[in-house]
C-alpha cells in the first residue's frame, strides 16, 4: 500500500522533484491533462483512455483526458506545443504526426524537435486490405487488372498514404485512381460497399481479416503481419519505403529527463503489465503491446524522420 | 432471411442481456431499459412543459449522457434509449398543455388545442388526455412499423444501385428538398443551408493546414458541432423566447379549467369513432415523416383539415373546433406518426429529418462505433456486423417505448399536467446555463462556450428575420458527407469533372433536386 | 449579402486554403479544399439574389427593430460578463489568499475549482431573471445557487474525468 501512497504523498507537499532528480520519486506538480488525437470512441481513443486509467490506479497520478482530434494529429500538437514543459500535459498521436505531416505542412513549430517523445504503446500493423474472395484479392489479381486497362480504386486515410499509394504505383507501373477517405475505417466501409477496390488499413483490418472477410494483400510493415504471416511486404512488390508506425505519447519540447523517464516508465508498467485493462486492448485489437522510450525511440523517430523526408522527395519528383 | 432473423434476436438480447444497472434476486435490470423508461417520463415531463421541447431535453441530456456512459459501444443503446424515450414522451406530453389549458406544449400539438381545450373546458379533460394518448401511440406505433420494414430495405437498395456519384447526388437532392419545403421561401432555405455549409467547412478538408481559419489556432478543430448545433438550435430559441417573456411576462402563462364532469374518461364508442381518424392520420404523419425536412406540424396540419373536411360530409356529427374526439386524435395520431419514419432516411441514408433526428446522430457520431447509413444494415459474410445488431436493439427499444406508452403513459401524462405552471421566465434562464455547461463538460474549452454563444446570435437573427433554423443544422451535418463523396466519386473516376452526370440514377437524382427548389417553394 | 459572399468567393477562400479549388497533385487533378466552401459561398450570393427577388415580389418581412437589438445586446453583455467572471474568479481567488501554486495545478482541487464556476452561474441565471421579470428578487439568486448546486452534483461529483468551466483551459 505504501507504494501507491508514496507519489500521492508526494504530489500533495508538491516537493519540486526536478532537483531531487530520480524518476521514480517524481510525480506531476498538478493534475495532468491528457490530449487525445483521435475521435472519441475509436480504438486508439480507448487505448488512451485505459492507458491513463492504468497510470492513475497503478501511481495515483490525477489524469484528465481531453480529445483534440483532427489534421492527422497536429491540431493536439498545435496546441500541446503551447502546454508547460513540466509532465502536466501530453498527448497521444501517431508517429508520423511528428515525421511525415509535420514535414508535409512545414511549420517549423510544430516539427520533432519542438517535442518530447515519451513511450511508443503499438506498432501499425499496415496492410493493402481487399475484400477476401474479390477480384483484388491478391497483388497478381490487382496487377492483372491493372493491365488489362481497368482502373484500380485505392482508398488511402492520410496524405502519407496517399503518397505511398502513388509512389508503389510508379513503382510497379499502375496508375492508381488514389481515393482518400476518413480513417481506417473509411476505407473498410468503401471496400464492403465496393466503391473501392483496395486500400492501406494501419491495424483496423484485424477483425475482420481473422473472421475472413477481408485478406491483406500485402504488408506495409518489416516484419510478417500477424493475421495474414505470408503476405508478401510491400518492398517485395517495389516500394522503397515501409507505412511502419507506432501509436505513442508526446510531451511538450524541453520536458526535464527526469519527468521523461517517469512517464515513459509509468505508460510501460501500465501497457506491459498483463492485468490491466489497456494490456489486454493492446494484446487483442493492436498485436500487444510495444513499448520503445528513451534514446531506443528518439532513435527511431530521427529515422522515420529521415524516411519521411525521403517519401517526400520521392513524391515530388 | 434467417440470417435478418437471427440479427433480430441478437438486436432483442443486446437489450436485455446488456449491462445490468442493479441486480435484483439475481435478474439483473439492462440499463438500456432504465434509459428508456427514464427518457419516457423526461420526454413527457418537457412535452408538457411550455417553453421547453424534446429537442431541447435531447441536446441538454446528449453530452450528459456521453459523460455517464463514456465512448464505448456499450454506451449506444442506454443513451439511444433515453434519448428514444425523449423523442416519444415529448410528442406523447404536448398534448398535456394543449388540452388543460389551451397552450401547445410543443410547436405540434397547436392543432390539439382546437378541440383538446374545448372537451377540457366541457369538464371531461380525462377523456381528451385519453384520446390523445392512444392516438398518439397508435400512430407511433405505426410509423415505428414502417420504419422496421422500410429502413432495411432501403438500405439495401441503395448500397446495391447507388455508387458513389450518386450518393453524392442523393445528398445533394436532400438539402435541396429540405431547403425548399422548409420555411416561407426557398431563397431563405437556401440561405440556411449556404450557412450550414461554410461553417462546417471551416478547418475540415484534405489539406493538413486546416481552411478558413483566419489563422486563428482556435478555429484549428472546426467549429465543434455540438456548439453549432446547440447555438442556433437551442441558445437561438431561448433568446428568442425570453425576449418575448421580456415584453409580456405573461405571454406563457396557463389559465387552468377547474371544471369538471361527472363523464369523464373514455366514452364507450370513443374507440369506434376516433378509429378511422387516427389511422388516416398515422398513414399521412408516416408518409411526411419519411421525407426529411418536413415537420410533424405540417402531418398534423394536414391531418386535421382532411378530417374537418371529412365531418363535414356527415351533418349530425359534431363538426370539428367544438371538443370533438376527431380532432384530436387526427392531430395526435399524424404528429406522433412522423417520428418513427423520420428513422428511415436516418439509419438507412445518414440523412437527419427533423431536430430529433439530428440529436440521435449527434450521439452516434459522439460514441462512435455507430455510423448510420447504408453500410449499418450490410451483412458480411462469416462475419457479425455489430452495428445491425445495435439497429435492432434500438428497434427493440422503440418498440418497448411504444408499450409503455401504451400502458402507462396516460398516467405520468396525468402527473405531469401542473408542470405548464412553472414561470418560463425563471426555467429558461437555468436551461441556459445547463446547456452551456454541459457543452464546455464535453468540450473542455471556453471557445465552444463563446461559439454557442455565437451561434445562439445567428439563431436568434435567422428567427427574426425568417430564415428557418433547421436547414442550417442539417446542412452543417451533411457538409462533410457531400464534400467527402464528392471528392471520392471524383478521384476514383479519375479526375471525370462530369462525374455527377455520369450515370441515369444520378442525373435523375439531381433534377429532382432541382425540381424540389422550382416547384415545392413555390407553393406557400 | 452577395457582395459580401463575392469578397469572400475571391478574397477569403482562396487565400485561406492550401490547395485551392483544384489542385493537381500525385499526377492527378483533385478536388481541392476551397471548392465546397467556394460552391457555398456561391449557393450564399445565388440566394441572396433569390431574396431579393423575392421581396420584390411581396411585403417586406419584419426586420429586428433597435428594442430587440438593444435587449439582445444585454443579453450578450450578462453572459459575457458571467462567463468573465467564471474565467478570472478562481485564478484571483489563489492570487489573494496567499496559497503557493498556480491554479492550473489547483484545476482539479476544491475548492478553488468551484470558485468560477458558482460566482458566474448563479450571476447568469440570476441577472436573466431579473431582467425578464424587470425586478430583482432573492428568488431569482436563490435559483441560481440551485443550478449551479445541480450541475456541480451531475458533472463534478459524479465523474472523475469532467472539469467544469473554466477549468479545462488552464
């Protein structure tokens, strides 16, 4: 019981624990708030939620959820950039928030190094998505169409999408007619309705790819999917690029390492620990949970930063 | 058909094998059923209050509810029932004002007070309650009947023959429509939803840098929708209603029937006689009902007249403005039938009809995990599509509305009937205050607050000036829908800019459009 | 009203979006974001124009007169001033007695979260009433306080996660 006391206690003399400088003596100065960069009700918006449930029952942290969705999550960033750097704020968003978009709008406020990446939670699981049993049901299918004259309907959720669907075209010779629509779940909804033909789906597919109503064609991500194991990966078929990611939290820039590494470490213990709730959302509806903080994610996220600015160029040419 | 039947029983059990609010000897009691019969009484309790009205309740309860009952699909079907039980208490409790003291509790029940009041002022007040009730709910009851065997099927048509150019046109044909029948003049229905539109347009779109904002970073989310809605809704109406209170305190003020009648209650024959009126009056309440913009007043209207007309026909019976059973239940039966169909371009289309309509797709829109249109009512193959079963448990819930309605709604009508007492003067400066609460709880900022301010202006003005209100909420709901489809029919055909005119269906859909905006504004 | 609506077509939406009405991107031509909000604004100034033909037609409708203009206007400055008060009330509060911490860490701790919100609602209802009942009665202050007392229960007191105004924009 003392364990969960200790924080509380802390937080109510409100010691500044900058100076102490040891993350698990830390706690927040004040009840956090906590952008959502998702529409309420989503898969994502629940993760956050139960995350930051964890996180108030396992250190007694007061946590207040507040959605700022939209504009692929930099409408949280314009507004979390403006938040103090103490621990009392951040955000959850994708990480291309912070690589590909904020290259694409290029407001040098809002770019990676304005912000403090605190913990991954998941990793996209991104798949070409048809309907199983099509006629796109397989990247030979699709290509076979592709050249017998037939335009091919790729629905995308995001510019980066977008560009990706646009630049495996060049690639492999289709001229894609590029549909964007709202969200993951946009693109299953246009795939059922047939008013497109395939589309990228960053991990929304699970369900309904297990229960064989849909079937990933290909993968966006390095590693094999763990629906659909032997689909072929995307640089198979002639992309240079992968439609990897992570769902993860951020934090103001200049946030003090030490509030860093409580915060990195309390959404770890939450997301890895299999008795919460938000562990058993990650297991079952984002292929569990993947926790990557520190220098291990800045790392990544300088990388993906990289491989953004690339798909950018590679796009514009 | 099995598989349909089989979507029913789960719809049925999504009711009342959901979460259970208590337990009682080990039965537990589905909190969806609780909502229900609490959005009921709320519904009747605000019909028979003057000033206040089933939308109003809808819009103050909806981000309350959403606090209660969070964003999970769980939270669909207790916040759909209350806001159910709302939508058919309030058609139920208008009929209270109207009969006990000549004052419609709601804008569809003016018709009830013609000869509702006058069978009070005989001294058999019992009796127009009771008519009204079972008119009310039979035509209810029909009109939930129609929308159970349309919505579907509709649905179905649609996904199977329209593709997306016509599912841009057929949005385009709604706001059209809705802007000619609402209103005096299609030039100020169109005005309403020229509006709707620009606003919603604000900070939306494709591009990352959001549009329209003036570079303000508050506007970077939109306008959000519920201040919007609300503002020009709800703030627009109660501005406009205090300043008439301001200039007559008592222009809502009740002058109650102290008369009564040894005969009162339900006369025998009463059943027989009223019997074709509200049948009558349900088919042209579900018929209007079905198209979206046209308002129970106008079923009730309708309804009334044909029935006077029919009367008319037969000089012994007691012509129709004298306290005359007709009356009423033609009025009750037609205004209580449009809200069920009203459902159908609802779920099966995305498309609102009327303020309650707006209100539940606010709420589906709000939880998520609901999206109505089409693609609710598909049936993939092996796999369980749980928003079909959340529309049955919704139809589950209408149609346990409808029985409480039946049985004990004549009693809380009773209950309810000093409530017209209560000073508007003094209730809706506390509405006010509770509706822009409940919208900063649900948006956690003070912008939205000002915005519904804003837009309560916008509403107050478009009152005075004549421009119909609702045109400009269904607009701003659908802006986004129109946009999207368009922008998707125009990419996947390949940059065609005659997309819209691609195909028979859609050509046709427009020019009905473009009738709707010549023809029916022409008429009044 | 059109003209204003034709400023806007050329002026505001174009200037204002990123992409304007078309925009050519990935080899394809698309719609771009300032087409439907530029088609609106068109719908606006072709309505406009239909009003206007309109009126000609028949009557002028009724336009607000300067009474209900100047009644709105009070209206408006009550609930500005509510809303003032709600804002400034609770960081005013820890600035005048002396407690050691911002309000945005005392957001969520009573009973400086109340402050604002009990001073400015009970003002808003009250300074309604009053001003419709033309008189200034206990009543109207008292109904005030139980409004408020309500929505503290409903939103505060029952949900953790819910801030009442103005506590979400510390």
């Amino acid at each position: 019981m003392n364990i969960f006391l200790k924080p509380l206690l802390a937080a109510s003399v409100l010691i500044s624990s900058t100076s102490v400088g040891q993350a698990e003596d830390w706690a927040p100065p004040g009840p956090i708030t906590m952008y959502v960069g998702f529409a309420a009700g989503g898969g994502a918006d629940t993760q956050a939620r139960l995350i930051a449930q964890g996180i108030e029952e396992k250190y007694g942290w007061t946590i207040i959820p507040q959605q700022l969705p939209g504009n692929s999550g930099l409408t949280l960033a314009t507004e979390l950039v403006k938040a103090p750097a103490d621990g009392t704020a951040f955000g959850m968003v994708v990480s291309e928030t912070l690589t590909y978009s904020a290259q694409a709008v290029g407001d040098p406020a809002l770019q990676l190094d304005k912000f403090t990446a605190l913990a991954t939670t998941a990793e996209f699981q991104s798949g070409l998505v048809a309907m199983a049993g099509g006629a796109f049901d397989s990247w030979d299918k699709v290509k076979a169409t592709a050249e017998a004259g037939t335009p091919i309907r790729f629905a995308t959720a995001s510019d980066r999408q977008a560009d990706m669907a646009w630049h495996l075209g060049q690639k492999t010779g289709i001229d894609f007619n590029i549909v964007e629509v709202r969200g993951g779940a946009g693109v299953m909804d246009g795939l059922r309705g047939g008013d497109v033909d395939i589309g990228w789906v960053a991990g929304a597919q699970s369900k309904s790819v297990r229960q064989g109503e849909m079937t990933n064609i290909a993968r966006g991500i390095k590693a094999p999917l763990a629906d659909t194991p032997d689909a072929p990966a995307i640089t198979d078929l002639g992309s240079d690029f992968y439609l990897d990611g992570y769902f993860m939290f951020i934090a103001p820039g200049g946030l003090d390492p030490v509030a860093r590494e409580a915060l990195g470490n309390a959404i770890r213990a939450v997301a890895e620990d299999s008795a919460t709730e938000a562990n058993a959302l990650l297991t079952k509806g984002f292929g569990g949970p993947s926790i990557r903080t520190g220098e291990d994610l800045d790392a990544y996220m300088a990388e993906a930063n990289a491989a953004a600015a690339a798909l950018i160029k590679a796009v514009s040419e | 058909m099995t598989e349909m039947l089989h979507y029913v029983w789960l719809g049925i059990l999504s009711v009342f094998q959901g979460p259970a609010i208590l337990e009682i000897a080990g039965v537990g009691l589905p909190v969806a059923l609780v909502m229900l019969v609490a959005g009921l009484i709320t519904g009747i309790a605000v019909g028979a209050t003057p000033g206040l009205a089933g939308p109003m309740a809808m819009a103050i309860s909806l981000p309350l509810l959403i606090s209660a009952f969070g964003f999970t699909p769980d939270a669909l079907l207790p916040v759909f029932g209350f806001l159910i039980g709302i939508m058919k208490g309030a058609t139920l409790g208008g009929a209270v004002p109207a009969i006990l003291f000549n004052l419609p509790g709601t804008p569809d029940a003016m018709m009830t007070t013609l000869d509702g009041f006058p069978m009070a002022q005989r001294g058999q007040p019992r009796r127009a309650l009771r008519i009204a009730q079972l008119s009310s709910v039979a035509g209810d009851t029909f009109s939930d009947l129609v929308l159970f065997i349309c919505a579907p099927f509709l649905a179905v048509v649609v996904e199977a023959y329209l593709d997306l150019p016509e599912k841009t046109a057929l949005l385009i044909l709604s706001i059209s429509f809705v802007a000619a029948v609402m209103g005096r003049s299609v030039g100020k229905g169109l005005l309403s939803v020229s509006l709707g539109l620009l606003v919603a347009y604000i900070a939306t779109g494709n591009d990352l840098s959001p549009r329209l904002t003036l570079g303000f970073d508050v506007l970077q989310s939109g306008i959000p929708l519920i201040a919007a809605v609300l503002g020009v809704l709800i703030v627009g109406e109660i501005f406009a209603t205090l300043e008439r209170l301001w200039l007559d305190n008592h222009a809502l003020d009740v002058i109650p029937v102290e008369k009564r009648s040894t005969q009162d209650g339900l006369q025998p024959g009463d059943i027989r006689r009223i019997s074709p009126y509200v049948g009558r009056g349900a088919v042209i309440g579900a018929l209007i009902g079905a198209l979206p913009g046209v308002g129970s007043t106008l079923a009730a209207t309708l309804s009334y007249t044909m029935a006077a007309r029919r009367i008319k026909r037969h000089p012994q019976a007691q012509p129709l403005g004298t306290g005359a059973p007709e009356g009423i239940a033609a009025t009750e039966a037609a205004n209580s039938a449009v809200s069920g169909a009203n459902l159908i371009p609802v779920l099966s289309l995305g498309i609102p009809g009327n303020a309650a309509a707006v209100f539940l797709i606010l709420a589906a829109d709000s939880i998520g995990g609901f999206n109505p249109g089409p693609g609710v009512f598909s049936m993939p193959d092996g796999a369980l599509n749980p928003q079909l079963v959340t529309v049955f448990g919704i139809f589950t819930l209408m149609s346990l509305g409808n029985v409480l309605n039946w049985t004990v709604g004549g009693g809380v009508m009773r209950a309810m009937g000093g409530l017209a007492k209560i000073p508007a003067t003094r209730l809706l400066p506390v509405v006010l205050l509770v509706s822009l609460t409940a919208i900063y709880v649900q948006e956690t900022s003070m912008f939205a607050i000002w915005s519904t301010l804003a837009f309560g202006v916008l509403g107050w003005a478009m009152r005075k000036l004549a421009v119909p209100v609702l045109p400009f909420v269904i607009a701003f709901i659908l802006a986004g829908p129109i946009e999207r489809s368009a922008r998707e029919a125009f990419a996947a055909s390949g940059a065609d800019p005659w997309f819209l005119f691609s195909s028979p269906t859609s050509v046709i859909l427009l020019l009905l459009a473009l009738a709707a905006l010549m023809f029916l504004g022409r008429e009044r | 009203m059109i003209t204003l609506a034709v400023l806007a077509l050329v002026f505001w939406v174009p200037q204002d979006t990123v992409s304007g009405y078309l925009v050519s991107k990935r080899g394809r031509v698309s719609i771009g974001d300032a087409m439907a909000p530029g088609l609106s604004l068109g719908l606006m100034a072709f309505s406009g124009g239909l009003i206007l033909l309109e009126a000609r037609k028949r009557e002028a409708d009724i336009h607000p007169n300067g009474r209900s203009l100047g009644f709105l206007l009070v209206i408006l400055v009550i609930c500005l001033m509510a809303f003032g008060a709600m804002i400034w009330t609770g960081p005013l509060a820890v600035a005048l007695f002396g407690v050691d911490d911002s309000y945005r860490n005392l957001r969520d701790t009573a009973p400086w979260k109340y402050f604002g919100f009990i001073l400015g609602g009970v003002g808003l209802v009250a300074a309604l009433i009053s001003l419709v009942e033309h008189r200034v009665t206990l009543r109207a202050a008292l109904l005030g306080v139980a409004g408020v007392g309500a929505l503290i229960g409903v939103f505060d007191l029952a949900f953790d996660d819910l801030l009442l105004p103005p506590n979400g924009d510390q």
